[in-house]
C-alpha cells in the first residue's frame, strides 16, 4: 500500500517546533521521516495508532521524543500536528 502522500504541517506543529527543537533536528525530520510517512503513514517500526480519546492520531517515535500527525485518506494527506519532546509526552492531551 505505497502511495505518494503529501505533508503539510500545522500552524500549532509550526508553532511548537519553533520553541523545542533545532534546525538540525528539524532537516532531520524533512530528510528521513517525512519520507517514510509519504510512503506509508499507517505502517512502519517506529508509527504506532494511538487510542481512547486521541483515536484517529499516529504517533511517530523519533529517539525518546515524538511527532503526532493524523491522515486524510481521502485527499491522501499527512497532517503533522506536533511535536513532543520527552519531557513534554505526558502533556500530550
């Protein structure tokens, strides 16, 4: 199930990112995540489906942190919707 899906990222995913993390680990993310979720967001080692109340979000795990995003299948869209340093995670709801 490879399809081509597009990324866009958030107003508070672009926000947050601003505060918390590095350019560095920022190209990183461009360069080797969001690939992988162009290719396949629903699968992969490090996407989990999250449940309960954030049903309908992934999470992706990167090292001890975590980006969140949810997908339209429909317009075959990856939504980035934030990104959670370790310390943050319990914060998350």
């Amino acid at each position: 199930m490879y399809y081509n899906f597009k990324i866009a990222e958030t107003a508070r995913f672009e926000k947050s990112i601003k505060k918390i993390i590095t350019g560095k680990e920022y190209q990183r993310i461009k360069q080797i995540v969001y690939p992988q979720l162009k290719r396949n967001p629903y699968f992969g080692p490090n996407i989990k489906k999250l449940k309960g109340e954030l049903e309908g979000i992934y999470r992706f795990r990167i090292g001890v942190n975590r980006l969140f995003y949810s997908i339209d299948k429909d317009k075959i869209i990856v939504f980035i919707l934030e990104y959670k340093k370790e310390k943050m995670l319990i914060r998350i709801k």
